[in-house]
C-alpha cells in the first residue's frame, strides 16, 4: 500500500514494494497523488511496470549536457557536436521533461527552426536532419544506457525534411585572388563602430589554410589536426592519421604547397596550425563578406581542389587516392568539371 501524506503545499506519495525500486512523487492534489499511486501499483501487480523516474525528473537539457559531456568529446567531430548541442539548449525543446517528449514536439523544432523566427535565420533541411540525427541518438543512448525510459524514440516517428541538393559550387573567375586578398593580416587594424575589426584579418593561420586547401583537397579537420611530425617536405608529402573514414591517408604536395609549409612558423603545440575549426569558419565567412563573395563554404574549397586536381590526375584510382574518396561514387560528388573546359577537350 502507497503512503500519501501531505508535506507542505504539496501531497508527496511512496511506494516501497519486495522485489521494485522505491519510488516517490509529489502532487498539487491529493487525488493526483491517490491516482498515481493506484497506476503505478496496477503496473507493479500486472508485471507491467517501468521505472519511469529518470525520464519525469530529468529534462531533454540535462540529457543533451551529459551527452556532450560523456559522449561528443569521444568522437572526431566532438567539438561541433559540442558546440551544437549548445544551441539546441537555448531552444524552448530542451525545457520539457523526457517523459513530456512526443512526436508533434519534435516535428515543432523541425518546423520551427526551417522557418526561422525573430532571433534565428532559417537553416536548411540538410542542416535539421543532421540536428534531428544527433537528438535522436541523445534519447538512444539515455535509453539504452542511462535508465532513462521511453516507450518509443519521438524522433523515429516524425518526417524528416527533404535533403538538400549536392552542392556544385566552385571559385569563379577572380574569387581566388579576392578572398586571399581579404585574409591579407595588417598591422594595424581598426575597429568599426560596433568594435569589430572592419578590414584585414587578424588570424595570419587562415591564408595559408585556404591556399593549402585549394591545392591538396584535404578537409578542413585533417589540415587542423596536422602535426608538423607528419610533413615531409623533402618527399613531398604529408601523413594524415585522423581521417573521415579512420584510415592513415598519404597526400602528395604540389610545389605551391611545399612552399606554403616551409614559409610557416613553428609552434610549440606541434600542430602545423594551432587554430580551431570555429575560429577557421568565422574568419573565412568574414574574409568572404568584405571580398563580396557570396554562397562560398570552406568545404566547396574542397570541390574545388578535387576538380583541379582531376585535370592532372586523370586515373580516377589515382584522384581517390589524394581525396581519400573510397568509392567512385563519393568522388562525383566533388568533380565538378566546367562545361568550357570539357567543350575545349572535344576540340
């Protein structure tokens, strides 16, 4: 038999039974307490019963720090991850319970974050199925591992919007020259009127990464995690460990690249640029901004480099083997030859 008893404003009922944990709420209402007490202990005589304390004291919030706590810094891409998490904490879907988590709540965030709002742009569809993928593997893990009880995953259950389209993007006539232009350092940069720098770039670590990514094709993680240990400009090469798909990777140096490595400083981190993948991306939207250049991600650098690339390395078994492309298939997606170039080929 539960024992109800009032403690306050409020009615707090036990429930301590041979063979299940010991559980405790607390209601606004007597009745309410009497009617958990009655479904709880039905479940308990029915053998029936699931523990579902974890998920009603816990909120999606403290479910989501925990992960990025215990589980992002285990993975490659763990500091995004991390960072993303962040922003889905501010969101109004992190206040509810676990237990109060549905289908229709998170097909709201879906919506709510393709439409945008006052304090927030429009994302694309790519960009929330990458969101509901992470969330979704928050509630999988907390079920699977941290006790935390859900009759079903509410992700699993709501339509996913439509992916967006492989992105073709390559520098146009002059885009080159203009970016490495705005990523020139000055000595003295002035601030604007909200204090922000108006020109220059003060992160001298970004030129040479752009120019090295348009000559190697390597991601932007790979070239951040590169370690001096590791360059071997005499053979022209340089040795990447940490790999998307978890293989060691050999990528050849043009001569452009060689330079571009023996011109930089060394630091005592070991690391050949001791910057992080947030500071990389902002620096480079902005450089973008001042040189007018719009619709240009870092990473289209790297559809960049794999098309020129291809106009000297024909053997496609060859190409893969500097992108770290392993299939055909995933290599297309980043050869983008241009149209006038095939037309001259043909003759």
């Amino acid at each position: 038999m539960a024992g109800i008893w009032k403690r306050g404003n409020y009615w707090r009922v036990e429930i301590r039974r041979v063979g299940f944990p010991s559980l405790w709420s607390t209601f606004d209402t007597k009745a309410e307490a009497e009617a958990w007490a009655r479904r709880i202990e039905s479940e308990m005589d029915r053998g029936v019963f699931v523990d579902r304390t974890e998920a009603e004291r816990n909120t999606f919030e403290d479910l989501l720090r925990r992960y990025a706590e215990e589980v992002s810094p285990l993975k490659k891409g763990g500091a995004d991850e991390i960072l993303r998490i962040r922003k889905v904490c501010r969101d109004p879907i992190a206040q509810y319970k676990v237990a109060a988590l549905s289908g229709k709540v998170f097909a709201d965030y879906r919506d709510r974050r393709l439409k945008g709002d006052a304090k927030h742009r429009p994302v694309t569809g790519s960009t929330v199925n990458r969101e509901l993928t992470l969330l979704s593997h928050v509630l999988n893990v907390a079920r699977k591992e941290w006790g935390v009880h859900l009759d079903v995953n509410p992700v699993s259950i709501i339509r996913r919007p439509r992916e967006n389209r492989a992105r073709t993007r390559r520098l146009l006539a002059g885009e080159e020259q203009r970016i490495l232009a705005a990523l020139e350092t000055l000595e003295s940069i002035q601030r604007d009127a909200h204090g922000r720098f108006a020109d220059g770039c003060r992160n001298a670590l970004v030129r040479p990464i752009v120019m090295l990514a348009i000559e190697t094709a390597m991601r932007r993680g790979e070239i951040l995690s590169l370690r001096w240990t590791d360059v071997f400009l005499n053979e022209r090469f340089v040795r990447l460990h940490d790999t998307k798909n978890g293989e060691t990777r050999d990528v050849p140096l043009s001569t452009r690249a060689v330079e571009i490595l023996r011109n930089l400083p060394r630091h005592e981190s070991g690391l050949v640029f001791p910057t992080t993948g947030e500071a990389l991306k902002r620096v480079f939207m902005r450089a973008c901004k001042r040189a007018g250049i719009e619709d240009l991600h870092f990473h289209d650098l790297r559809h960049e480099a794999t098309s020129r690339i291809s106009e000297r390395l024909e053997n496609v078994l060859e190409l893969s083997s500097v992108t770290g492309h392993k299939t055909v298939q995933m290599l297309k997606r980043y050869y983008h030859p241009r149209a006038t170039d095939l037309a001259k080929k043909l003759g």
